[in-house]
C-alpha cells in the first residue's frame, strides 16, 4: 500500500481487485449409503484339556476335601476371682486316691497271675506227674523189656567256653532183653539236675544202635554231652525217659495211628523217668 492511496485495511484487497472471489461450484451430492456392518471382536477362549476329557466336577456333598477348622472367637468365660493376697490354702486331701492305687496294682498282679495258673493247670492236665525210677550209681535198670546204665564224668571243652562252665559227658549203655527189648529203638530224652531241681540240656551226639539186627542182650551206646556250672559238676544226675511205644518193626502206614488198647495209651504219655545217682 502507498501513501498516495486511501486509507483501507490492511486485510482489504486492492482497488482493482473484486471483494468477493466467484462461488465454487456445489458439491455433488452422493446419495445415501446403507451403514457399514461392523467387524465383530474375535472371541478367545482360555486353554481348555480336550483328551482325556476332563472328569466331571465333584459336588459339596461329594467332596472329599475336609473344610478348614475356623477358630473359636466367642469370648472365654470370665475366671473365678482368686484370693487376695495372702497364702494360698492347701488343696484338699484325697485319701481315696492311695486305696485306688493299690487296688488297681492288686487288680494287675491278679490278672497277670491267672493266665499263668492257668497254663500251669493245663499242662498238668495235658503232663502227668512223673514216676520216677531212681537207679542206684554204677547199677543198671530194667524197665520194659530194656536194661539200662548210664556214667557221667567232667570232660574237657572241645570249644572256647565263658568261665565257670564245664563240659560233661554222658554214656548211656542200653540192652534188650528180649525180642521186643530189640525193637524199642526209639531214642529216650535226657536231662540234668542238680539237688535246688535246676535242669540242663544233654545233647545226644552218636549212638550205634542196631535198628534190624540188633542182638539180644548186646549192649549198644549213647555219647551225649552238656555243659554247667563248674559247682555242680560233681552232683548233677541223669534223668533218662525211655520211649516205650516207638518200634523198628511198625509199618510205615502205622507210625500216626493212634494206639487204642488202655495199656499203649498209659506207655504213650512217657511219665515214666530213670534217676541215676552219683
């Protein structure tokens, strides 16, 4: 703008220029378009197991898991008031509870003795009293159609041995006198006992008894062995019990059979038993 022209505002156009440019043309109109369907969100599934398929869910009634136990929060019953200052009184005597005790210590000692009074009976019952047959020392006894002698004397130990022991060796001679003497070749039982009737094992070592051709009136031998107590070495005595029932000659079919006559029935409990002295 120059001095020389009217004053115009500054945002005017020129004087040669026209105030309003030409009108654009007008849009076309487009015609009207249905709405666009919109994309619907893709759905995502959480990792589901498909093989095995998965067991069926448990019920409350059926479940097996056991609930929590909630602690009590109900408030504690308010204490007895205690006594105030002073000493504290005695507790009361209880005299009955001393009674209790030794009744109940009777009560176990008496429960505890019966079972064993009554396995004591019944293997009396079921054991008979022995019938001892005391043979003087250095003879020999017939009993039931075999004569018997038997000779204990110290020996010395075939194996290391805990101090105060002694070895003992024992021979039992036996011999039939007769034909069925012969055939009762049935070991008998052998035991020692001192004079207070405490006992001891005796092993049977060897033996050279005839079983099919014995001879009547041969003496054949048992070697037995026991160990005790070095005191009473020199006092202890054989207890021998025959086996009275037992023979060589029983068929095989016949060695369970039960005897029927009253007589093998008495020699079957083996009460019978041989003391021999020193």
């Amino acid at each position: 703008m120059s001095q020389n022209e009217p004053g115009r505002d500054w945002f005017a156009p020129p004087p040669g220029q026209p105030d309003n440019e030409p009108a654009a043309p007008p849009r076309p109109v487009r015609p009207p378009q249905p709405p666009r369907p919109r994309p619907r969100r893709r759905r995502t599934f959480p990792d589901q197991r498909v093989w095995p398929p998965p067991a069926p869910a448990e019920s409350v009634e059926g479940a097996t898991q056991p609930f929590p136990a909630l602690p009590d929060t109900r408030p504690l019953p308010p204490r007895a008031p205690g006594p105030v200052g002073g000493v504290a009184e005695p507790p009361p005597r209880r005299p009955r509870t001393l009674l209790m005790g030794v009744a109940a210590a009777v009560a176990l000692v008496l429960a505890a003795g019966a079972p064993t009074v009554d396995a004591y009976l019944f293997y009396k019952g079921g054991q008979p009293s022995d019938i001892v047959h005391t043979v003087a020392a250095g003879k020999e006894k017939t009993f039931e159609h075999v004569s018997w002698q038997a000779s204990i004397e110290t020996m010395k130990a075939p194996q290391p041995t805990p101090p105060g022991r002694q070895w003992v060796k024992i021979v039992v001679t036996r011999k039939g006198v007769d034909a069925t003497g012969i055939r009762l070749t049935g070991r008998p039982e052998l035991e020692l006992r001192d004079r207070a009737g405490r006992a001891w094992a005796v092993e049977i070592t060897e033996d050279d008894v005839a079983i099919d051709d014995a001879v009547v009136g041969k003496p054949y031998t048992y070697t037995a062995n026991a160990v005790v107590p070095e005191g009473v070495a020199g006092e202890v005595e054989l207890r021998l019990r025959p086996d009275t029932t037992y023979r060589s000659d029983t068929p095989t079919d016949q060695l369970l059979a039960v005897p029927t006559d009253p007589a093998e029935q008495e020699k079957a409990k083996h009460k019978d038993v041989l003391v021999f002295r020193r």
